[in-house]
C-alpha cells in the first residue's frame, strides 16, 4: 500500500473532505503512475479522483464500529515512531 494514503476511519473529528480528496489523488497518482498526468489525460485523472473521493465518502459514512475513535495525534506519533524505526535499518 501507499504510504501517503492514510486510513481515514474512526477518527475524532471524522475525516473532512480535503483528508478524503487527497487519498483519492494518491491513489490515482500510484495506479496511473504518474505524479501530474498530460494535458491529454487530465480530465480522466480529475474525473477518477472526483470518483474515488465520491467512493470513500460513501465508504466511511457506511462503517460501523464500536472501537473508540482514534486520536490524530497519537496516531501521527505511532507513525513517526515507526517511520523513524523502519529509516534506522
């Protein structure tokens, strides 16, 4: 998986639209292959971003748990820390 796309469910406060749209830029960017796409192929990059983001609303409005919501930055520490482990090799 990406490393810059991040889970985005159960969080408190949920997760905004922006969170959302920049997940589904990531994962168009590593699908495509390509950072920025061609003039040729912008609008079907934006049209299948705009897609995924519609499909990850959709998706994390449906989930249900009964786990705690997580804290952003406790989460971003766990992160950090293991990202700091995995750079120490």
């Amino acid at each position: 998986m990406c490393r810059s796309v991040r889970p985005l469910f159960n969080f408190a406060p949920p997760a905004d639209e922006d969170e959302i749209r920049a997940a589904a830029l990531q994962y168009v960017r590593k699908v495509s292959g390509s950072r920025s796409p061609s003039k040729a192929n912008q609008v079907a990059f934006d049209a299948a971003v705009d897609e995924i983001a519609q499909a990850t609303t959709a998706l994390l409005a449906s989930l249900t748990t009964l786990a705690p919501p997580k804290n952003r930055e406790e989460e971003k520490a766990k992160a950090r820390a293991k990202r700091e482990k995995r750079q120490a090799r």
